[in-house]
C-alpha cells in the first residue's frame, strides 16, 4: 500500500509577471515563546522583552517589532509570496507607529509600488497592523525580482520547545526565600567540587564548611580565583576522614546537610552508613533524581537510581515514603506517584508487578501515607493520559505522575540517562533517609545548584514538622 503525501509549493512570480499594486500578506500572533527565541539568536536580554511579567505590565516589545516582526515578517512575505523563492532582499525603512504587545495579531503586508525595468528592482510599501486593524509599521522594502520561474517543495521546518528549566528555577527560587543552612562540603579539592559551594554560598542557599585536606582546598581555591577565607574549613589528612568527619559534624548538630565533593560515593556512603558514629535512621536510605524535562508540565521525580540496586518490597515501600517526603517539602502537597512496571496487569511473570500491587494496597492500610499511588504503569502511561487511555486504563496517576518508582536501580538510572541525554532533561540528585539531606551535584552549572537548594528545602521542611510537633505537645 503507497500513502499518498500531499506536498506544499512555494511558487514565485517573476519580475515581468508583478503587477503595479499587487500585494501579499502574512499573518501572525505574538507569542512570550517568540520573544524568547528571538532573544536567543539576538542575545537580547532585556527584561522588557524576555521577563514574562515585566511584557505584561509594560506591554512594550519595541526590539521585537523592529527585530521580528517588522523585518523578520516582511522578509518572509517577500521571500516565499511576492516576488518569492529568488529574490534577493536589498534594503527596508520602517517606522513604527504603535507598540507590539504579547497576544497581539499582527497582518503583515507588501504591495508593489514601484518596478524599475533593466535593474529589476521592485519597490514594496509594507504595511502591518494589529487585531484591532490599527497601523504599527510602514515602511518601504527594495529588492532584485527573480526573472525565472521557479516552484519549489515548502521546508518542513522542526518544532521547536525552549528548555527554559522552569521547575528547576522554582526549587532555586524558593530556597532564596528561606535562610540558609549549613552544609559540610566533604572533600571538596577540585574546581567543580569547589565551584559548587561557593556559587551556593553566594545565592544564599547554604553556608558551606569545607572539610578535607586544607592545603588541597586552598589549592583549588586559589586555581579558582576565590577567596573562602569567610567560611570554616576544617583540616583533614584525606577523603576518608574528610567523610567521617562530615558525618561527626552532622550527628553533633554541627551542620544541617551533607554536600558531595571530591570523593567516590562509596566512600561518603560508608561513613553515612557506619553502624555507630554514621547517620543512619530507622528508614531505609534512597536516592532521588528531582529532573526538569522541557516536554512534561511538571517537575518528575526518579527513584532510586543511586542506592538500593535490587530492593525488596520493604525497601521499596520506604523509597516511596521517602520520595513523598522530598515532594512535600518542595511544595508538592499530594504528589502522584507511578510504580512503574513493563506492563499495566498483575502477573507472576514479571515480579515488580506483583510488587506495584502490593504497594497500592500498602497505601489503603495507611503503610504509605501522603501521596496517591497508582501500578503497575508503564513509563508511556504514567507520563502520558492519551497513552492511559489507549490501554484502557482509569487512573488519576496516569498522564499526571510527580514520583516514578523504578523495579530496580539499573532501571531507575537507564530512565534518568534517557532523559538527561535524549529529551533534554536536567536532574538535580540527593540522598534520603538520613538524619540529614546529602546533596549530590552533577556536572551541569544548573542542577548542581538545585541539588544544594532541595537539601535546604528538606532541612527546613523537617524544621516546620519538629516545630510543628513540639507545638502539638505543648498543647
């Protein structure tokens, strides 16, 4: 069977062939996502412009009418309608009579006025006016008419979606409200490690103490060209001791979080989990990935892609618990959580489904608390309701999901991979189910923030349940 695909031509029309008065226009609608791109490929960041907030109140985009719209729009009527494909664009004057707002809907339109013969030069008068037909540019464009005929296929152009890291955003933002905590950078001896707690430091999210190797901190301090003479660095002889010593800090109260710097998580690990001087809880310990990806409306969050690499039902339990927690303190007040599986039904022959059910009706014996839980689901489905609904299902998870639990570790990390690398996602990593949050940055400028910013949620999160508590029993 052969499908047949209807192609789009742009066809010009020919110096010969336009006549004196003949015209064409284009139509368009001002979008905050066409101001945007614009400010992209200009390097234009001027908050009239690109500050969604700022437009509305100054509804005043003066760059983009003169930028996009007055000769971005003109040069497109002129190059695929009149005289189109084949022209070659010499000269425009605008002038602009009116500002160009966010929803506005402007009609672009040119119209021959003048033919010079042997030069084959066409002068157009250009008009646009708004949805209200009032004039905001005129002007006049000069350009060389094609003399040959030409037809060609109309380009597919890509769709474009702009990473803007919106929910990422919002986790830095919240933590600027809030005091800043305390956090023991451990072992922070390289340009990265160190980068990150001062770049903290400075957004006012944490007040680092660097515990380490001082001569190495200092080191990497001055490769840096800063200065942290402000802040308290704590002398240790290597990364091993610089783990211990952290955790010593945070048991005695010393500190309010746990950043990782130049070591491997192993080795923070073993001090975290040490049978005595560690920082172990009755919960289980679990990793969660807080990710921004650019097609989905929501922040998602992954678990657990760093700790339990096989966990049992009981760990699994504890991990959702524990991801609920985090979405609590971020301000998510009844998260949906997705236990994802490879199909939708209850089998034997697939264990984490069996484990999905048996998670939900945790959730009806009040074991979990706090979030709606819905699985098995498969990724398509927990992401996506038109997926949900083409499988059958009836679901308030579906299509909505805030938390997705993987079967496993290696499940868990491979998603976050996916996202990270093919559709464009950031995640921000820390660790749950000590008597402290432990931050885990990552290479990326921005997540590696994020991830000190969702430890000082969590402090402050954990504050307001104790302060809460202890009004509880006063009363």
């Amino acid at each position: 069977m052969h499908w047949a695909v209807a192609v789009e031509y742009i066809e010009n029309r020919t110096f010969d062939e336009i006549q004196i008065g003949e015209s064409a226009s284009l139509q368009r609608r001002l979008t905050m996502q066409d101001i945007k791109l614009f400010a992209i490929m200009s390097g234009d960041v001027n908050p009239a412009h690109v500050d969604e907030d700022y437009a509305k109140s100054s509804s005043f985009h003066e760059i983009i009418a003169h930028g996009l719209w007055g000769g971005a729009l003109i040069s497109t009527v002129l190059g695929t309608q009149l005289p189109g494909p084949g022209t070659i664009y010499l000269s425009q004057s605008l002038r602009f009579k009116r500002p160009v707002g966010l929803g506005d809907a402007l009609q672009v339109t040119v119209t021959a006025r003048e033919k010079i013969a042997g030069k084959n030069k066409i002068i157009f008068d250009c008009q646009c006016i708004n949805q209200d037909t009032q004039v905001v540019i005129t002007g006049e464009a000069e350009v060389i008419a094609p003399t040959e005929k030409i037809s060609r296929p109309r380009a597919l152009l890509p769709d474009i979606w702009l990473a803007e890291r919106t929910h990422l955003h919002q986790l830095l933002h919240a933590a600027r409200q809030l005091p800043p905590v305390r956090a023991a950078i451990v072992h922070p001896i390289d340009d990265f490690a160190l980068s990150t707690a001062v770049e903290a430091a400075e957004a006012k999210i944490i007040i680092p103490v660097f515990v380490g190797p001082r001569r190495k901190i200092r080191d990497a301090a001055e490769r840096k060209g800063v200065d942290i003479s402000e802040y308290d660095l704590i002398d240790t002889e290597h990364s091993n001791a610089a783990a211990a010593e952290a955790v010593a800090m945070a048991r005695r109260g010393e500190v309010d979080a746990l950043v990782k710097g130049s070591l491997n998580l192993d080795e923070l690990l073993e001090a975290v989990t040490a049978p005595e001087a560690g920082l172990r809880t009755e919960r289980v310990l679990s990793h969660v990935y807080v990710f921004d990806v650019p097609t989905y409306p929501r922040a998602v969050f992954i678990t657990d892609a760093g700790i339990n690499a096989y966990p049992s039902l009981t760990e699994k339990r504890a991990i959702v618990q524990n991801a609920i927690e985090l979405a609590h303190a971020l301000g998510i007040a009844e998260p949906k959580i997705a236990i994802l599986s490879a199909v939708e039904t209850v089998t034997s022959k697939i264990p984490s489904t069996l484990d999905a059910a048996a998670l939900c009706k945790m959730v009806e014996r009040k074991q979990i608390t706090g979030g709606i839980v819905d699985g098995p689901l498969p990724f398509d489905a927990a992401m996506s309701e038109i997926a949900a609904r083409a499988k059958g299902l009836t679901s308030t998870v579906a299509g909505q999901a805030n938390i997705l639990v993987a079967p496993d570790l290696e499940a868990a990390s491979l998603l976050a991979q996916q996202l990270d690398f093919l559709a464009d996602g950031e995640g921000a990593g820390v660790l749950l189910g000590a008597r402290v949050p432990i931050a885990l940055p990552t290479q990326d400028n921005l997540s590696r923030l994020v991830s000190c910013a969702v430890a000082c949620l969590m402090v402050h999160h954990r504050r307001g349940i104790l302060s809460r508590t202890e009004e509880a029993r006063r009363l």
